[in-house]
C-alpha cells in the first residue's frame, strides 16, 4: 500500500510540473501612453493585473478551442508582451506583441472592460493560431480570431447577425459568423482548419472537413 502511494504521489508530482511547464507563459503589460486620456483612463478602468489575467485566461481559451493539447500542437511562445500605445485604430498584433490604441479606449463609450477584454482574445488569438504560412486569406485570419472572441461570449452587440455579409472571406464577425455555422456542422471543424493551416493553405480544406466547397457551404449559409 505505502509503495501505491509513494508511485501515486510521484505520478501526481510529475503531472504538475508537465502542467506548469505546459502553462509556462509569461505576460507583461507596458502603459506608453500612461500620461494620457486614454492610459488614465487604461490605468483606473481596466488595469495592468485584470489584462494580465485575462491575457493568462485568453492563451487557456484559445488552446481549449484549437484542441491544442501538448506544446507540440502549439507555437513556440513563452511571452506575449502588451502595450497601451497613444495611437490610432483599435489594436494589432505582431509576433508576440499586442499594440492597444489608448485613443480607442479614451473615445469608447460603453463597457471598456468588457470591450478591451473582447479585443485581448482577438489579439491572442493572432499570437497562437497557424495562419497557413502566410498563404491563408486575411478575412480567414481575422474571422478566426474573431471566432474565438464569439465563443468566448465576448462579440459586442454592433456585430452583424448570422447569415449577414458579402462573401465568406470578408473578415471579422463576417467570417466568425460563417465558422461558427461550419462548426455547428462538425464540431471541432475550426481546431481542425487551425491544424490544418499548420503548414499551409487551400480552400480544399473546406471540402476535407465538411465535404462541400467553400462556396457551397456559404451559399448554404446564406440561404
């Protein structure tokens, strides 16, 4: 009994580790715009620690959602650096880095927290999801990570409803809207359109998965 104790404890022991190894994610929050409208604003409504957890809880999200269950399936990052920047527009990611417009927080009238907490998951989104090698349409890159803000119970009520839009590959809520219909289709479809984007693009993985084109699907969504 002591020796099935003794293998359960060190079962657990490793367990744990390979979880926080796993986990290992560092984040940083970098004001820029600090002495601003906006950063104040940043500062007393929203707040380096809430952006801090909700970048922690975006990356656990993000890898549920893409079925990304060990480091293998995952890109390579250990840290995600943001930064609240006096500038225009909403916010844009490169690499690891997450830019956030301090002017689009200042001028935003409704729930900023909510509202900046939505943008975090579709900036997150960008730093782990494979985008085809840069091969995948940008409408796709965006509606992924738009998608993921979706499910996330983060689309803001401005979005277009489901059936709305002019092509499958328009981008953001469009496009999430469009991806959530495939994956009511087959769930898991768009864990499986991230992998398969791994390593590149093609509209055939559409047909792959759900056995129908693009198009098709989308003149299916439409009507």
């Amino acid at each position: 009994m002591a020796h099935n104790i003794s293998t359960l404890l060190s079962f657990i022991t490793i367990f744990l580790a390979t979880l926080q190894l796993i986990a290992a994610v560092d984040y940083t929050v970098t004001n820029t715009a600090a002495t601003t409208a906006g950063g104040i604003k940043f500062t007393q409504d929203i707040g380096d620690e809430y952006t801090t957890q909700t970048l922690n809880s975006a990356t656990n999200f993000i890898w549920t959602t893409f079925d990304q269950t060990s480091d293998s399936d995952k890109k390579d990052v250990s840290q995600v650096n943001v930064f609240i920047d006096d500038m225009d527009g909403v916010a844009y990611t490169s690499n690891n880095e997450i830019h956030v417009s301090a002017k689009y927080i200042q001028g935003y009238s409704g729930d900023v927290k909510t509202e900046i907490t939505g943008v975090l998951y579709h900036e997150m989104t960008h730093v782990w999801q494979w985008n085809g090698n840069g091969q995948a349409p940008g409408g796709l890159i965006e509606g992924i990570a738009d998608y993921v803000r979706l499910k996330a119970g983060y689309a803001p009520s401005h979005w277009v409803q489901p059936g709305q839009g002019d092509r499958w590959d328009q981008g953001y809520d469009v496009t999430a809207r469009f991806l959530d219909y495939c994956n009511g289709i087959r769930n898991g479809f768009v864990a499986e359109l991230n992998k398969k984007m791994r390593g590149g693009y093609s509209d055939g993985f559409f047909v792959d998965l759900l056995g129908k084109t693009v198009d098709q699907l989308w003149d299916e969504y439409k009507a």
